[in-house]
C-alpha cells in the first residue's frame, strides 16, 4: 500500500489534489488541521474500499472532519477576538471571526460537491436519505457557527464599550428595531454620566416620533379608519364619535360601515348609532360610498369604518381605490393594535401605507406586553401618531397622542419584563451581519 500526503490552504483544494494525482478510487486515511492550511494523507491500493473512496461513507468521514475543523476554528477565533481590542465597533477580530467560519462553510461544501458525482446509482432511496441527513447538519452547523459568533460579537462590543451595550440592551429590551437601536447609541456622551445619556436617547428617540399635534376628528371632515381586522377601528370610531357628540351634538355627526364581510360588524355601529342618536349608513358595495357620502353632505363630521381584509383579497384593494377617488377628500387614519407581533404591524403598513394616511391610532396599550415594535414603525416611515386608544371604556380610554407619553409608557412596561439575552443577543448578531446605516442627525 502506497500513502501519500497532500497539502493544501483548504480541504477543496487537498480533495482536488487527490483526485488529480490518484484518481476517483483514491481512499482517504486521514486529516488533520495544520499550519497554513490541511494535510490529507491518500492511498491508492486494492485492499481498500476504494468503492466508498469518494462515496457517501468517504463523504461522511470528510464531513465529520471538516465539522470538528469548523469548530476549532471557531474556538480559536473566540480566543483571537477576545485578546483583540480596537476602537472600530466592527474591529479585525470580529472580521477574522467572520472568514474562519466562510472558509470553514466553504471547505464544508466542498466536500459534499466533490463526492456528489461519483455515488452509485443504486438505492436511490438510500442516497436521497443521506443527502438529507447531511444537508440538515450542514444547516445545524450553520446556524451554530452564527449563534457562535453572535456570542463573541457581543462579547467584544461589551468589552469596548460597556455603556453603549447597556443601552443597546434596555433599547433592545424596549421592543425597538435593532436598526433604530444603532442610531440612538450613537449620540452618547464618551464622558458623561449613564443617567445623562438615558435621558439623551430618550429624548433623541421622542423626536424621532411624529405626532398630529390636534384633535383631527374634533376639526370635522370624512375619516376612513382602516386596517387589520381585531386593530379596534369600530371601538375606536365609537369613542371618538362620542366625543364629538359630547361636545358639539349628534345632529352633526354621521357614521357609515362598509364591513359587510364580518359576522355582526354593521349591527355595532347601528347600535352605537342609536345610543348616540346619529345617522348611520351601511354601504354593502363599495362602489356605492361616493353616493351615500354624497347623502351625508350637510353633516360636518363623517367616521367610515372599513373592512379589515386580507392583503390577497381583491375587495381590499377595491375598498382603498375607492376611498381614495371618493370626493370630497377621504383621509385615512391607519389603526394598529400594539399586541400584534413587529410582523404583523409591518405587513398592515405594508398592506395599508398607499392610502391617503394622514395619521395612526395604536390601541391596545393597556394589553400590550411592548410597544417598540409600533414605535420603531411610525418612527422609521415618519407616520404621525394622532391618537392613543388603551381601554374598552367609551369615550374615556382615548387621547391625543404625545411622544414623551408614549416613551415613557413603553420604559415603564420594558420594566416589568424579564430579560431575554439569547433574543438581544441574536438580533445584534443579524444587525452586524447588514450593512450598518450611518447614525441619523439629531438635534441636542
């Protein structure tokens, strides 16, 4: 038996050299890490299974290797990164961290790319089977390596700047987007005091919320209030038209449904219309709104509530084109429940954000378990906030939104949570792993 070594910078390269010299029969004996790169010692002999040389069992012992040299590299990355300090947020190390674990993934699929072409055809099953099996670690091992890496990001950025991670993890905590969490530590003071700079970015971050700045339905006009189905728009017409009614009489004040598709949805508003004693109009075509707004011209104020639908369903975008053709102006209030998950609210804003918004209401503030993820929305899109709906009573559990108010409330609900470390520590991993956007201006 003849044994050869090969040496090479990584194991695509060593199985390359392999092949090239010995040919597809060749076995691998062995391999091991060394410096500069990997030794693969080969035969070429006719006592060896040369059947498996390059075949699913060979394939499976390069994957093992190269998994057990995947992490090695991993280990000695966290050694290199925590001995490594540099000013830069994104020093050397976490850059060394980052090409271990690409040559490492790279050397991983190599593997499996070079044994693919010479498996035997037969137990087609058995084949398919393996190649599962090895895709599902590959992703298990990638999903390690990130998290790794996730870890010993974090590490440093403590290690180089203790108070902008204390920050960056009650932010965190808040519910906030890890993008809106970058900007906000930006501002801080090096030589300042840690309560300082909270009240900084706090403040930085309530500036960053738009607010109405008046009562838009106590000016009068045609409002649609539209958005997910359960956001609270009919119980958010109800305390607002109560309000109107309150101050300036129900002669004035019409109210019209077009959500023909929910179970009991248009006899709400009729009763609410009958406690109020205020005209109300069920609208079952959408392409009928023009006529009964036409209809409500003499009253000064008109609430419409909408049907909260599906974004595939094709009366959605025939309710928002109507609204949006119907004259005189129909302006828009997007209503967003804080319980709903960052997804959710995006998706809405996504769904909703064509019409003629001219403000939010966010409800639900007294079931909610964090607020960041609305407020992380409306201050990203630069969406104004006219009202903060947070009660079932009517009309009560409604006001003018401020965003000291809601800042405040958001810290003081973050407050009672517990911390969840292995969430804040992956969503800095995914905010490294994006290009970092530049710090926004703000005014001190």
């Amino acid at each position: 038996m003849k044994i050869k070594r090969y040496f090479a910078s990584d194991m695509r390269q060593a199985m390359k050299l392999v092949k090239d010299d010995l040919g597809d029969d060749a076995a691998i004996l062995s391999q091991r890490s060394v410096t500069g790169g990997v030794e693969v010692s080969a035969s070429l002999d006719a006592n060896l299974p040369r059947s498996d040389a390059f075949g699913p069992s060979g394939h499976r012992a390069t994957l093992d290797n190269a998994l057990a040299e995947a992490r090695k590299k991993v280990s000695v990355a966290e050694r290199g990164g925590a001995a490594t300090q540099s000013s830069d947020q994104f020093g050397a190390s976490d850059v060394a961290s980052e090409a271990a674990v690409k040559r490492t993934l790279e050397s991983i699929q190599s593997a499996r790319s070079t044994a693919a072409p010479s498996r035997p055809s037969g137990n087609a099953r058995g084949q398919q089977q393996t190649l599962e099996s090895m895709r599902d670690e590959l992703n298990d091992m990638k999903a390690l390596l990130q998290q790794q890496l996730g870890g010993v990001a974090w590490g440093q950025f403590v290690d180089r700047t203790p108070q902008q991670a204390m920050f960056w993890r009650r932010l965190s905590g808040m519910g906030l987007s890890s993008t809106l969490c970058n900007q906000l530590i930006k501002i801080i003071e090096p030589q300042a005091s840690a309560a300082h700079n909270w009240r900084r970015i706090l403040a930085a971050l309530a500036r960053q919320l738009s607010t109405t700045q008046k009562n838009l339905v106590m000016e009068g006009g045609i409002f649609a209030f539209i958005g997910p189905t359960g956001s609270g728009k009919t119980t958010t017409i109800g305390k607002l038209a109560t309000q109107y009614v309150l101050e300036h009489g129900p002669e004035q004040v019409a109210l019209v449904t077009t959500d023909c598709y929910r179970v009991g949805a248009s006899e709400q508003v009729k009763a609410l219309g009958r406690i109020l004693n205020v005209t109300v109009r069920v609208v079952d075509d959408p392409r009928r709104l023009q006529e009964t707004v036409d209809s409500l011209s003499g009253k000064s104020l008109v609430l419409i509530d909408t049907a909260g639908l599906n974004h595939q369903d094709p009366n959605l975008q025939l309710q928002l084109s109507v609204l949006h053709e119907v004259r005189p102006m129909v302006r828009s209030l997007l209503v967003l429940a804080c319980t709903s998950q960052q997804q959710v609210i995006r998706a809405a804003y996504h769904t909703y954000g064509k019409a003629r918004l001219v403000g939010t209401v966010l409800t639900k503030l007294d079931e909610a378990s964090s607020l960041g993820e609305a407020i992380s929305l409306v201050a990203e899109h630069g969406l104004p906030v006219s009202y903060l709906a947070d009660g079932q009573r009517i009309p009560e559990d409604v006001c003018l939104a401020k965003a000291h108010n809601l800042i405040s409330r958001a810290v003081a609900i973050s407050e009672q949570l517990p911390e969840d470390d292995e969430k804040m520590i992956n969503e800095f991993a995914v905010s490294q792993r994006r290009d970092f956007q530049p710090a926004a201006r703000y005014v001190s």
